[in-house]
C-alpha cells in the first residue's frame, strides 16, 4: 500500500480540521486496512464550520472568507496487496471522537471488528491468497492389453511326387481292351483314362525312343539325351524289369523277348544299363519289397503285352498281376504314379488310348490328344527336368500330359 501520510488529499484534510496529521493519516490507514478489498474507501470526515480562502495559493492578500459548509471527503485508498502494519486501534474511540472535530463515521464504512460473511475466521485480511491447489493428475490411462497375433496357418506343403512305373504293351488297343475285359475295366475306372493316346506310327521302337529321348523317327538317337539320364544326373534312380531278357541289357532276340519293345539296349549314352536293364523276374517282386527307383520301365514279352495268341486275355492277366504288386506297396500309396502305355499303333492312325493310376488323380476320362512327345514332357514337369527334343516343342508337344 501506498504511504497515506504523504498523501496531498489528507494533509489538506489535516490543515482544513486544524487537527493533527497524523490522527489522519492513522485513520486513512485504518480504513485502508479493514477493507483491503474495497477499491473505493469511503472515508466521511468531521462537518468543518471553517472558512476557507480560496486562491490564496494563487494570489497574495487577505484570503477571502466563504461560508461554512458540510463537505463530505471520499478518499480514494488502493486495495492492499499484503497484510498491512497499521495499528489496530489507529480508529479507537479516544483517538477520533465527534468531539474532537470528526463527524461519526457511517456504520457502513465505520471499522469493523467482525469478519465478513465469506470470512468467518477473520484471518483473510491478514493472510496472502494462496494459489489454487494444483488439480490432481488425472489417472494413467490403461495399459492396452496385449492382443495376440492371429495364428498364422502354414500352407500345406507341396506334393512330393513318388516314384513313377511305365508299363508299356506291345501295338494294343487298350481301349478296347477295357470295353471288353472286365478285370480291365474295373482297373481303368479308378484311373484317368487317356482315350485319345496316340503312338507314333512307326515301330515299338521308334515310340520307346520318342516317349525315352523326345527323338523322333529316322533321327540319330544313340547318344541322345534320356530320361533316365536326367534322373540320375539329379540324384534319381531307374531301372528297367524286361521279361523273358534273360542277360542283362540283352541287345539279341530270344524266345518270347523282342529287344525292339526295350529301348535301353539302343541307347550307347546310357552307360549303366548293364545293371539297370535287368529280367522282369525276380527282380521286380525283390525290388518292391525293397529300394524301389525313382523310374521303373516294366516290359512283358510279346505273349503277355497282349499281340499274341491270347490276345487281350494274356494282357488283362498280366496287368492285373503286376498293378496289384505296385499298388500294395507304400511307396505308390504315397503319391506314387503307374502310367500303361501301348507301344504302338493297333489300327494305323487310330488311337489306343492310355491309362494313368495314382492316389492323388482324380479317376475321370481325360478327351485330350497325347503322344509320346507329350507322354514324355509330363513326365519330366513330374520329376522337375527339362525337355528333350521334341517334348519341348509346342508343335509336337502341345500340352504334356498332366501327372501331379
């Protein structure tokens, strides 16, 4: 708060009383104090009967005499920022009476003892304002809880292919052999059946050297790529069960065997068909019931293959035979694949059709168009291998068969 004794207002009000200015200026502060809230203190003097001489500070001579008059004085005190020191008796009766020359201070701005309503401890006057409480912080949010990532499915592995058996026949319509044997029918009606298999026309031969190396007939072949050397240049194995072969990799007709239905003996880039190319019994029956290759070529003899005396009887026996030995093993059940093939043309240009067997084909009719050239490109999508000749292209080869 400002000092009230230097004030011009009440020094004025000091000499005009012709009282002393410190009663005033102890008054003033009095006032100033008991309501600090307050921005106009009203403060009502004693009624002077005292003349005044107007413009005596302007002007020298006698100071000219006004009437006496009841003036009310409102003092304008600043609202205090602090608690104050002025006495609290500065307004006691004895200090400031009516007789003393002071008018009675109105009750409603005479000091009061009392705290104010909203005061009731009377201790907000002496006691600085404190600052708000600072607001309690609000509660952590909660932890998100912990979601789980869906479990993710791993897809199925791909199909691994099992091993594949060709059996091939001598020129057969095995089509008509299915409508009329009915051990065949039934074989065939669990299989795709490929109707519309051609052979080439030519000899048992030039089909085992088309559906082996993707060489066509009157082309050089001896020292052509095969498919059995593509498998063991990866890894595979193959061998070839001939009946009636007597010596291994025998190049020399003999009793009921014709080397023109067993392509390896032509082949000088196969190198290990002295012990792959082996008679069909035992071996087959020791291998099944052992280490079965990747590829086994199975050949029966021209009594057997269904060209000779007993016709389609001689080959629904021999079928049925050897298909029942294949398919009891664990090897086909697991994806394995018996593919029966004719050698040749029965009627010239006419389809034999062809017969597929496996676990994972679906048995349906198959209408498409297939070869040896076809035969061949489907084996080798099988087994992951490139195309030979002419199973790579889309003239001879137009779509391979499907066998996974």
């Amino acid at each position: 708060m400002s000092d009230v004794s230097s004030d011009p207002l009440v020094a004025a009000l000091a000499q005009l009383a012709d009282r002393p200015q410190a009663e005033i200026s102890a008054a003033t502060a009095a006032v100033a104090t008991r309501r600090p809230r307050r921005r106009n203190a009203v403060l009502t003097a004693a009624t002077l009967t005292v003349g005044v001489a107007i413009g005596a500070a302007a002007a020298p001579g006698p100071a000219p005499v006004v009437a006496a008059s009841a003036t009310t004085i409102e003092l304008l005190v600043p609202p205090q920022a602090g608690p104050t020191t002025a006495p609290d008796d500065a307004l006691a009766p004895d200090s400031l009476t009516a007789g003393d020359g002071l008018a009675d201070v109105p009750d409603d701005f005479a000091p009061s003892t009392e705290a104010p309503a909203d005061d009731p401890d009377g201790t907000a006057d002496s006691t600085p304002p404190q600052a708000p409480a600072p607001a309690a912080p609000e509660p952590a949010a909660p932890a998100p809880t912990a979601v789980a990532p869906p479990a993710v499915t791993a897809p199925p592995a791909a199909t691994v292919p099992g091993p594949v058996w060709i059996i091939t026949t001598g020129a057969t319509d095995l089509n008509a052999a299915v409508a009329s044997r009915p051990a065949l029918a039934s074989l065939a009606a669990g299989g795709v059946q490929l109707q519309s298999y051609t052979p080439l026309r030519d000899s048992a031969l030039a089909n085992g050297v088309a559906l082996l190396s993707g060489k066509a007939p009157g082309e050089a072949f001896a020292t052509a790529d095969t498919l059995v050397g593509q498998l063991s240049g990866r890894g595979g194995t193959w061998k070839a069960y001939v009946e009636d072969l007597g010596t291994a990799c025998n190049p020399i007709a003999s009793g009921d065997y014709d080397p023109q239905n067993n392509p390896f003996v032509h082949f000088t880039s196969i190198a290990d068909c002295a012990t792959q190319d082996v008679d069909l019994v035992p071996t087959l029956d020791d291998d099944l019931a052992g280490t079965i290759p990747s590829l086994s070529w199975i050949v029966p003899d021209k009594v057997s293959d269904g060209t000779g005396p007993s016709g389609a009887a001689a080959l629904e026996t021999f079928l049925t035979a050897t298909v029942a030995k294949i398919t009891a093993t664990t090897a086909y059940k697991d994806n394995g694949l018996i593919l029966i093939v004719p050698g040749g043309q029965a009627v010239p240009d006419e389809a034999t059709g062809a017969l597929a067997l496996s676990p994972s084909l679906t048995p349906a009719v198959d209408p498409l168009t297939y070869g040896p050239y076809t035969l061949l490109r489907g084996l080798e999508d099988r087994f992951g291998l490139g195309p030979l000749a002419h199973a790579g292209e889309p003239a001879s080869s137009p779509t391979p068969v499907p066998l996974h």
